[in-house]
C-alpha cells in the first residue's frame, strides 16, 4: 500500500514573510510532508498583498530542513524552460533534494493580460507545456541539449550543476475538475497529479477521472501506478462539533469570479474522527496526496491538531 503523504498550503497573503515561515517550520514539526507554494502575480480572491511564489520557496528551502517544496502549479507561460531548468537545478541543490516541482500551462487570462503576458488558446498552452517539461527533464539529465519545437528552440544548451534528486526533481502537475485537456500531459510526464482549483470532487468523481487518466496512460505506454494521486482541500478542524460549527460560520469558504470562471471553495470540515472517515473514502479510491487549506493556519492550532489526531491515523 502506498504511503499516503500531507501537504499544507503556505499562507501567500500573510502580512509578512515571519508568518510564513513560522508555517512552514511547524509543518516540519509536526510531521507534514511538504508544503506548498502557488504562483500568481497577485491574489485570485483580494486585493491582498501577495508573496511571488520562487523567492518565497527560495527563502523556505533555507529556513527548512527535512520538509519538502512544492510549487503548485508554476505557470509555464511565467517563466521560459531554460530559465525555469536552472532555477530548479539550483534549488534542489541548495534544498538538498526537497523540490516537488509543479508546473501547469495556466489558465487565469486576466492575470496575464493585465502584467502583459501573452496568453495563447487552451491547446497551444498545453502544447507550450509539453514542449517545457521536455526541456526541463532534457537539461536536468543530459549534457548538450538540441531542441527544435514550436514554441521552443536549444542549440547546444547545458546546465550545470545538474539536480540532486535521480533522475530529476518530482514534476507535479494538475487538472481543473471536469477539464480532460491536461490528462494526456500528466500521462506523459507526471510524477504526481492533483485536481487543481477550488472544486472538490467526490471520492466517486475522482475515481472517473482516474479511470480516465487510465486509458491516457495506456495510449502512451506508461504505468498509471507510477503516479501519485492528489487533490488540494479546504478544512476546517476543531476538536468538538461545536468548535467546528463556530470555525464554519467565522471562516467562510474563499470564491473566485473572473470571466467564464467562477466557483466557491469546497472544504472538508469536521472533528478528527470525522476527517479521518472523509480521508479515507479518497484513499479508497487511490488518492495518496492530500494538500490541506487551514483558513486559521497562522494560529498554528490546526496544524498541531491534525497532525497529531488525523495524520497519525494514516501512518
């Protein structure tokens, strides 16, 4: 049975680079197994200040020592592969080989549009994203890379030195639930996959999804089971039904409304027993990484709770 890891999402619109380390330290205290870093411009939900995901992870990789890094999911459209290759050679080393590196073909078009980032149509982004994960893991292993693609030319390029993680840093990336454009992608290349954005599917949902992500796998020749499965969740945690019903009404659910897209986060919220028997309805059906969302994760309570009464359950 495959170990079932714990991810919490690091609070990007903190008031200050402080909060976000004490986060990340006691997610490392208490046993999480990695943390994870988003990467916008700027807050999807506020007008919030919003920490840049790479310097963020960057500073984390310095204060941390046993979690792991996941930057979930970097845009590719942010950043050019060559570039991206080597900021990510050099983290691993600098994190002793922490990186889980996300990556996505990004979809929110007004983020771009307003920092003047081209933002082709949905095949060309994910035709983008194929041709940058073949660069990535082509200069990450080889010496000399020649690559004549669409969007992307190398011409004798190298990167040294080269990750420390064999053959490379973990690629993690992720799919909007009910969009099936990505799953070919993450057959392809994925060391793990999650269901990107606010919605929460169903155990059942996730399970179609899977069987579907199947058959990508088969059409490409790649074992599914070298694939981790993931979905990022809100959560509310409290240690009787009463402090749950108070933590509901105090935190309400986050909600994005841009253009075509719209949605209200869906959260799992309950007392340990509670999210322990909602857990495992997922591992059931194959989901191994769970990426919680604490609205009051600066209190550090949450994190100690479920550490100590929902994570151990799962070891």
């Amino acid at each position: 049975m495959r170990k079932i890891l714990f991810g919490a999402n690091i609070p990007q619109t903190a008031p200050d680079y402080n909060t976000m380390k004490r986060v990340a330290l006691e997610c490392e205290n208490c046993g999480f197994d990695f943390v994870w870093i988003s990467d916008h411009m700027q807050d999807l939900a506020s007008p919030k200040p919003y920490f840049e995901c790479w310097t963020t992870i960057s500073a984390l990789a310095a204060e941390t020592n046993r979690i792991r890094l996941t930057t979930v999911l970097m845009n590719n459209l942010f950043r050019h592969p060559s570039l991206l290759a080597k900021m990510s050679a050099t983290l691993d080393i600098i994190s002793k080989g922490r990186l889980n590196l996300g990556i996505g073909a990004g979809w929110y078009s007004e983020e771009c549009e307003s920092y003047g980032i081209p933002f082709p149509n949905p095949l060309e982004r994910i035709q983008q994203l194929d041709e940058a994960i073949e660069i990535l893991r082509e200069l990450w292993t080889k010496d000399n890379v020649t690559f004549a693609g669409k969007y992307y030319t190398l011409n004798g390029a190298s990167l040294n030195p080269k990750p420390i993680q064999k053959p490379h840093p973990p690629i993690w990336t992720g799919i909007m639930y009910g969009k099936k454009r990505m799953l070919k992608t993450i057959a392809k290349y994925a060391d793990a996959w999650t269901i990107s954005g606010l919605y929460l599917p169903t155990p059942k949902e996730h399970q179609q999804m899977t069987k579907t992500l199947e058959e990508c796998c088969r059409t490409v020749g790649r074992n599914p089971d070298q694939i981790q499965q993931g979905i990022g969740v809100g959560c509310i945690i409290g240690e009787s039904e009463e402090e749950v019903r108070m933590k509901v009404e105090k935190f309400k659910p986050m909600s994005i409304s841009v253009k075509d897209y719209s949605t209200r986060q869906m959260r799992l919220e309950g007392t340990p027993p509670q999210l322990i028997e909602k857990l495992r309805a997922y591992t059931d059906v194959g989901v191994t990484c769970f990426v919680m969302n604490f609205p009051d994760i600066d209190s550090m309570k949450p994190l100690r709770m479920f550490s100590e009464k929902v994570i151990s359950a799962f070891k």
